[in-house]
C-alpha cells in the first residue's frame, strides 16, 4: 500500500491492517487476546496488549510509511485488534513453556530457542520437533530464555548436589520428583521450602531450579503480597519463587494453599472500580527462609521442607566459577530430569499403590519417578512421610506452647479436660511461659489449639472439643504418640538397588 493509500485511513487502522495481513488473530483459553505468525519452523503467538506486539506495530508502521506510531494511535489499533481476536476469532488453548495431555501422558516443552525446538516425551522416550510441527501452541514474552540443551543417555542426576546442598541426601530423589511435577504441570501442587543458615546456599539452589524449569529475567520476590499480586505473576512464569521470607500470616498461608491446589484468585480488574476477575490458578511454588516460615496445618500439608547445610569453606565458589561450573552441568542435569519424567510417564498407569497420603498427586508421580533413582514405591512414599514429620518437628520447635504442651501431655497418664483458662493455669510454671510466641489469653491459647491440632494430631496428641458452650478440650495420647524428650525426625534407611 502507498503512502497516499495510508494517509486516507487514520494511522491506527492503518497499523491495523497491517497486523491482519501478517497475523491470525485469536483468544486464548482465559479470552485474552493473541496475535500467531506462523512460518515454517515457527508458531509465534503474542499477547495483543503484550510489549513484543507493541513494537511490531511500530516498527512496521515504520518500516512502511517512513514515519514513527504515536502511541495514541498503537493503542488504538491494539484495542481494535483485540475485538476481532476476541468476537471474529478462534479459541485456542495457549501454554506457557510446557503443555501436558493428562489423557494420553504427553508432556510437550517449547526450548524457547532459536531453532524453534519442541520436545516431546511419550512411551519412555523424548523426541524433538519444529514448533511449527507441534500439535500445541506456546507462548512467547521478552523475559523468556533459552531452555538447557537435551542430550540424551547423558544426563546425570547426582550432578544437583554440587548445586543444592541439602542436609539429607537421601531428600534428592524427592526433590528431583518435584521438580520433574513442576515440568509436567500436573497439579495439584507440593510446595518447596528451602530452610537453612545463612551460608548454606539456599536462594543459588532455588535460582538455580527456577533456571532449570523455567529460565526467564523475572526475579524471585521478596513477600507474597496480595492476591492481585500474585495473579499477576502466575500469568507471567510456570514457578513461583520468594526468597528469604519470614513467617507467613494466616492470609499469605491461604493465598498460597489456593494458588497450589488451584483453587481460584480472585481480583479487580484494572480498568474498573466494581468488576473482578477470577483466577483459576494453580501453580508451583518455590520459597527459601532462615527459619521455617510455615505456621498452619495446611499449608504444612501442601508443602515438603528441605534443610540445607553450611557450604564447607573449601567448596565455596566465586560467582564468576559457579557460573562457568553451570553452563556444562546444567544441560546435564535438565537432561537426566527428563529421562525421569520420560520414566514416570511410563509408568505412571501402571503403579499399584495400597495408601496415597494428603497431595496424592504429588505422591503419585514421584512413586511413578522411584525407578529411575532405583528405588520403589514404598520407599518413595517413606521419603514423603519422612519430610512431613520433619516439618511437624520444625514447627512444633518454634511454637513455644506447643513444646510446653506436648511436656505435659508426656507426664499425663489420662486425658486432659478443660478450657483454655485452665490449661493455661496447667502450665504456668513451664520454662517456655517468657519466651516470645507464649499466649497472654485464654483466647490466644484457644486459637493456637485449633491452629495447630493437625500439628498435635501428628504428634500423637488427639484434640477434641467436647462441650462448644463452655469451650472444653480433652487432650489424650494417641497410639503412636512418643514422650516429648524422644521425639526425633525419623530417617528412613533407604538402601537403592539400581540407579542412573
């Protein structure tokens, strides 16, 4: 079209024009609107009102008429454009990096690099191809980075503990199970919480992992937020990582029970005062703290805790070495995780499991991963049951009223009754009664009981409430309680018999 023929249009419908003869225009699963170009090798779908379509329309208005798009007139043609897409176009499902068919147990991953690569994992085994040739669509933003290179029957698991220094090294398995979940999108979710001293490496090993999964320019946060936050941001990453967080409140805890179990986010839209929308999000979450950052039985159900290890002076590493250390491991140990998800889709339909605990997704799929470590199922679930007395053992250490409790109930030979008021009375003289976290109220006091009892229950101490009116309790051992001077972690002894 001449310049002459532009000048007759209005400069926006003009730069619209000039998408629709490039672009198919459509809507995503969540009715946003998206531009694809589509060549030979690739399919390149764009958020209408994304910064990558923006600078298309200016600079084909550009390279076109000569002259440079006001950005009155890009808005313009982005809104109309995005009417079309939303009212004339198709429906198409758009994924982020990975895209999973539950039906058929293929995982297909878009490397996001300059050949245009989509692998695919089906039957055991992973197999490339053009993006173009892919049955799914994927899309793309700025911040997105090339994925570590598959090289197949090279990958090396045991390469992450050069990079992740746990304290347990029988966790690994595990950990590798959740990050292969994270991959396959099949939620519902387990959280990762990375908990260490300062100096055991915890914000390299979760940067390094969100590397790994998901390699783009957006940081870790620093807090939770709000929920407009986080709907926000489950848009724009596949992980969720907050680094060095303190203890979650009540509403940060269940913002992040319903963003792993998909429940739903609901926030304000950004052009009006009166109208919501609602987010059905579910996704992976990463956080690494000093102390354990877990205050309630739900969260603690949705989440395994890792501890890490002081780096030994003599394997500490310059940026500059641990940089150059990554970029020949990390391709590695990207290739052997999805050996293992290769594997577990493999066997997934074929596992036999007598007992799933709470987050039996997650426990399904890292049984479905134990072959690869050489380990069985059993003994994969013994990881996971491991983990989550650890994590009752941490919390039940940093709640001063609760190790106060658990002392009595070990000297008790019958139940305990009574109300809260009472039982504060009960324990007065406990040493813990000064240290910061102690109730100063019997209401207080009948908050913590509730709060906790799922931490209790598993300490073997049963909490029921008896009379509602007059707020009563009965506190009695259960059969797997053991004395508060003989509670440890338990470490299963995990003896594999093959592995990679």
């Amino acid at each position: 079209m001449s310049n002459k023929t532009a000048e007759k249009q209005s400069n926006a419908d003009f730069a619209s024009e000039l998408a629709q003869r490039q672009f198919n225009l459509f809507a995503n699963q969540h009715n946003q609107s998206y531009a694809s170009l589509k060549d030979q090798t690739a399919r390149i779908n764009v958020p209408i009102y994304g910064p990558e379509f923006h600078c298309y329309l200016r600079d084909a208005y550009y390279q076109t008429t000569g002259h440079s798009l006001r950005p009155n007139d890009v808005k313009q043609a982005q809104d109309h454009l995005a009417t079309i897409a939303k009212f004339s176009g198709n429906k198409y499902v758009v994924n982020r990096r990975y895209s999973f068919d539950t039906q058929k147990l293929e995982l297909f991953i878009d490397m996001c690099d300059d050949a245009c690569t989509v692998l695919h994992l089906k039957d055991g085994k992973v197999s490339s191809m053009t993006q173009a040739a892919a049955p799914v669509d994927f899309c793309f933003d700025e911040n997105m980075k090339p994925s570590p290179v598959y090289l197949a029957d090279k990958g090396d698991w045991q390469l992450i503990k050069k990079y992740v220094n746990l304290a347990n090294e029988q966790m690994y398995p595990l950990l590798l199970a959740q990050i292969g979940q994270m991959m396959v999108r099949m939620g519902p979710y387990v959280m990762a919480c990375f908990v260490g001293q300062a100096g055991s490496g915890k914000s390299e090993a979760a940067s390094f992992i969100l590397s790994l999964v998901d390699p783009s320019n957006n940081p870790m946060q620093a807090s939770v937020g709000n929920e407009k936050d986080i709907a926000i941001a489950v848009q724009n990453t596949v992980v969720l990582g907050f680094d060095n967080v303190e203890p979650f409140s009540k509403v940060e805890s269940n913002i992040l029970c319903r963003l792993l179990t998909g429940a739903g986010i609901r926030t304000r839209k950004l052009f009006t005062d009166n109208a919501e929308i609602v987010l059905n999000a579910c996704s992976p979450v990463i956080v690494t703290s000093i102390d354990q950052p877990i205050r309630t039985d739900d969260l603690m159900d949705r989440s395994i805790t890792y501890t890490f290890s002081r780096i030994p002076e003599n394997r500490r590493m310059t940026k500059q070495e641990l940089s150059a250390s990554l970029e020949v491991d990390k391709h590695l140990i990207f290739s052997a995780i999805l050996d293992m998800i290769a594997c577990a889709l493999n066997n997934f339909d074929l596992l036999q499991i007598e007992s799933l605990p709470r987050m039996a997704d997650f426990a399904k799929f890292a049984c479905a991963c134990a072959p690869y470590f050489g380990l069985t199922s059993k003994q994969m679930l013994e990881l996971y049951a491991s983990s989550q007395q650890e994590m009752v053992a941490d919390v039940a250490d940093d709640s001063p009223f609760i190790r106060a409790l658990h002392r009595l109930i070990s000297r008790k030979q019958e139940a305990w009754q009574g109300n809260a008021t009472e039982l504060l009375k009960e324990l007065e003289f406990a040493p813990e009664v000064a240290q910061k976290g102690w109730p100063q109220s019997s209401i207080a006091a009948g908050k913590l009981l509730t709060r906790y009892s799922e931490v209790l229950n598993k300490l073997g101490i049963d909490v029921e409430k008896i009379e509602r009116h007059r707020r009563q309790v009965r506190l009695s051992k259960l059969p797997h309680f053991q004395p508060a001077e003989e509670i440890e972690t338990p470490k299963p002894n995990i003896r594999r018999t093959t592995g990679k």
